[in-house]
C-alpha cells in the first residue's frame, strides 16, 4: 500500500471523528497520576489513561443516572458472577511522519514520508479485589519506509503486556504483588517511562510490590526490560509470509537487570514530593563514554517536587549516579525543570512557561572516571525536542514554552529549546543514547543548535484525539564544524481512538 493511499485513509478516518464530536462536556487525563477535566462534570465518566491497566470503571455499577453513559459501556463492567469482572479495551493510531536531514543530512536518503500504526487489545479479568489477570496483546507496523526502520518501529501480533496482581493479605489491605510482564511510568518519565511515542511502547518482565494509600505511594521492584526479537525466516514463494513470519516473541534482555524503589507523598495538597533510588547492572558488551567496553553496574538517587499553586505549576527533579562502568568510576547527574503561569481567567487561558534540562558530560575521555550521565529508561521525546536528536546525557538545553486553547478541545504549544554540550570532548547524543556526533579534540565547541517544535492537539472527543506537529533544527558550531551540517525537519499527523 503507498504513502499516499495510507495517508488518505488517515485523514478521513480524523474528519470522520471529529464529526462526531458533541457538546457535551468530555474529560481527558493529561497524565496517569492525575486526571484533569476541560469542563467541570457532575457525573463520572470514561477516563483513558496512559497506563490502560490504571482505568477504573467500577462507577459502572451505579444506577443509570449516576453516570455519563458511553457507547462501550457494556464491554467495560462485565459480571461473570457474583464474583468475577471482565473489562475489555483498546486502542488504534495512526501516524504519518515525514522527517528531513534527521541527523543533520548525513545519512542517505536524506528524506523519508512514511506511516505507523498500531492495534492493542486488553483484557482485564478481576476477583473482587484478590486476584486480577491482565493482558494485552499488540500489533505494530510501518509502511513505507525508505531509511532503515528502528527496532520498535514494528512489532507484529505479539503479547505487549500480561501480569497478575496478589493482594494476599486480603481485599482491604493497600499492599499487592504484581508478577508478569507490564509498562512503568515515574514521575514526569525522565528516567523511567512507557515511551508511549514510540509505535512498540518499553516493557518490563519481573515483579513490583507496591503500595497504595491516601499518603503514599511506593513500589518496590526488580525487572529485566523487554527487548525487540527477529529470527531468521525465508520463503522464497512468499514474500509477505517472510515478512509476518520473521519474528519470534518478543523476550527479555538476559543481561540486565533494573530493580529499585520508586515512593511518592501526597499529603501537602496539589503538590507531590517522588524519592527513588534505582539500580541497573548488565554484563553485555556496551561501550561507555570513553570507549572502553564491558560490564556495568550504575546507581541513580533522586527525587523531584511537583504542584500547583494559584495560577502557577512547578516541577523540578535532580538526579545523582555512582558506580562501575567498564571498571571505570562512575560520577554523573542530572536536572529537569519546568514552571510556568497560567492566564486561567483570559480568552483562550495562554500558559507561558520555561524549562531546564541538564545531564553531565564527560570531561576527560582517558581518565578512569565516567562522567556522562547514563539515561536509563526515559521518555526523552516530550522534554529535548520532538526531533530526537538530542538524549539526557551530556547536555545543556534551556527551553521557553508558550501554550493556549483557541477552541475549549484544542490545544496549541510552542516551544524553543537551545541545546549544548556540557563536555565538548563528549558525543551528542540521540533519543536512544546513541552518540551521534564527536570531536574528540574538542575544536567544535559546545552549541549545537536551536529547535523549534509546535503541536496542535485536538482532542475530539473522549475516545479521540487528533495530533500535529512540526519540528525545525538549526545547526550552530558544533555541528557546522564537525561533519554535514543541515537543517533538521519533522512534520507529523496523528489519529488516535481508545476504548
């Protein structure tokens, strides 16, 4: 199927949704932790979360007055008996990108229109409140694509999630045990996050005993993470039989394991103060900043303090690592902030806002000390710029943002970001951690370059959302002196439907 086909497809399948759109008032969560409504409702209703195993649809049970009544209503409170629950759900999106000189025109073809998409199906099954099943199962493609296509591009019928919770001390107990594979989301996602972006979102194999009050929240966990598999397959009678078949399950990397404690205290009203303290260790062949290769065990401690207060928000978090890197010492950190003042009473309610974003770089490559900040699991796109050229490690990048509401579902953000390198003997490095760009003698400087990014979100309706976005790089001296030096763009248009 082209480009063109598919894109068609895309833009009609939005205008259909957007049709549907009703005056009644909708609400969206803008994160898992704390869902926010555009419009003040009596009753409750469908709320889709980020984390789908999160959704509470227990409402349903009420009189039929008690509640916003929803088409999918009947697949969300299934009584099997007296005792068991089955709630059903999904997902489908769409998203055609085009991206040109991604990596500063150095690779060819320097240009690429291409479509992903994604189905996923879950099952929620529940014994009161002592035992619940949760499944989910995934299919993930791309079409069209001319560059080479990343690992989590493309993921066809696969199991994404399938986990058990435990609450063996009882029904009312606030503690649970969950055993299986599952997503993570802590905090803002700067260190640990689902990477909704991506068309094959990050999962974790293992176990998380976690805890739940009015006061507190705190998880205790170990887990290897879930990497991508392909397997060699060939059918020279069938191509597209060698296209679905040349995969297998997708299973956990032997090597690493991350495990830690994640807590979080509620009880200073709109605020929230996160501790952690995480560890990763993996015995593979990864090279580290000064290019030695070998084991790592790494370290991370931090926490982060978040609210509201009047009409401003707040969130800054700071990170701090030790440990072994190929014998070498780790030392590095990090800090993410964002604040911003919210017009709440004037046409539009316009947000202006700024942020900093820094994570430490290496300084002296041939030492026996490893300072570049090692980014872990993040959610890197929503904070370094929508093209992704940019990582939490070795950077400097301080950013203002501006955001309104021309229409009461529609919401328009703009934001500048300046990035540079904290070490100009250490690499740039992408979203994946990937070093893209070094002078090893350092002649280069540390300015990479300015982004521009705009989003436009349409939030259609409870069920769906349209997205569009274009991302602008400007190359400043590092780049101009290291290697090919072009402008980056990234255009993209999203459909999305949940249920």
């Amino acid at each position: 199927m082209r480009i063109q086909t598919m894109s068609l497809a895309l833009l009609l399948i939005g205008t259909q949704a957007i049709s549907s759109w009703s005056d009644e008032p909708t609400t969206r969560p803008s994160n898992d932790a704390k869902p926010t409504t555009s419009a003040p409702i009596s009753k409750p209703g469908p709320k889709y979360m980020g984390l789908r195993y999160n959704e509470d649809f227990a409402y349903l049970d009420g009189s039929d007055d008690s509640y916003t009544k929803d088409f999918f209503d009947p697949i969300k409170r299934i009584h099997l008996d007296k005792d068991w629950t089955l709630r059903l759900g999904g997902e489908v999106r769409l998203r055609m990108e085009s991206e040109t000189n991604r990596n500063f025109g150095a690779r060819d073809p320097s240009n690429d229109t291409f479509l992903v998409y994604r189905e996923l199906l879950h099952a929620d099954f529940e014994y009161r409140k002592l035992f619940r099943l949760f499944v989910e199962g995934i299919d993930a493609r791309v079409a069209d694509r001319d560059l080479p296509q990343t690992p989590a591009m493309e993921n066809t019928f696969d199991l994404n999630q399938a986990f058990v919770d435990l609450r063996f001390l009882g029904e009312q107990t606030p503690l649970a045990l969950r055993l299986g594979r599952q997503e993570l989301s802590y905090g803002k996602e700067r260190i640990v996050g689902r990477l909704d972006w991506m068309n094959q979102t990050r999962r974790f194999d293992g176990a998380k005993l976690f805890y739940t009050s009015k006061l507190f929240d705190i998880d205790v966990f170990w887990f290897k993470p879930v990497v991508f598999m392909t397997k060699p397959f060939s059918n020279p009678w069938n191509t597209h039989i060698n296209e679905a078949m040349n995969r297998k399950i997708d299973h956990f990397r032997e090597e690493q394991q991350f495990y830690g404690t994640y807590a979080t205290y509620k009880g200073i009203k709109d605020h929230v103060i996160d501790v952690y303290a995480f560890g990763v260790n993996d015995n593979g062949v990864f090279a580290n900043a000064n290019n030695r290769i070998g084991d790592l065990s790494i370290y991370t401690l931090g926490s982060r303090f978040a609210g509201t207060h009047g009409n401003w928000d707040y969130d800054v978090e700071g990170a701090g690592q030790f440990g072994k890197w190929a014998h070498d010492d780790v030392k590095a950190w990090m800090v993410g902030s964002d604040a911003g003042y919210t017009f709440k009473q004037t046409a539009m309610t316009p947000r202006f806002g700024a942020g900093f974003d820094f994570a430490s770089g290496d300084d002296t490559p041939r030492d026996r000390s490893h300072d570049t900040f090692y980014q872990m699991y993040p959610t890197g796109h929503a904070f370094l710029g929508y093209i992704d050229d940019a990582a939490r490690q070795n950077i400097i990048a301080p950013n203002l943002n501006a955001s309104f509401k021309p229409l009461k579902n529609v919401t328009t953000k703009l934001t500048w970001t300046h990035f540079w390198l904290d070490s100009n003997l250490d690499a740039l490095y992408n979203a994946g951690g990937g070093g893209i760009r070094r002078n090893v003698t350092g002649s280069s400087g540390n300015d990479v370059g300015d982004e521009l990014d705009l989003t436009i979100n349409w939030q259609v309706d409870v069920h769906s959302a349209v997205l569009f976005g274009w991302s602008h790089l400007w190359p400043n001296n590092f780049i101009e002196t290291s290697g090919r030096s072009e402008d980056c763009d990234y255009v993209y248009l999203q459909y999305a439907f949940k249920f």
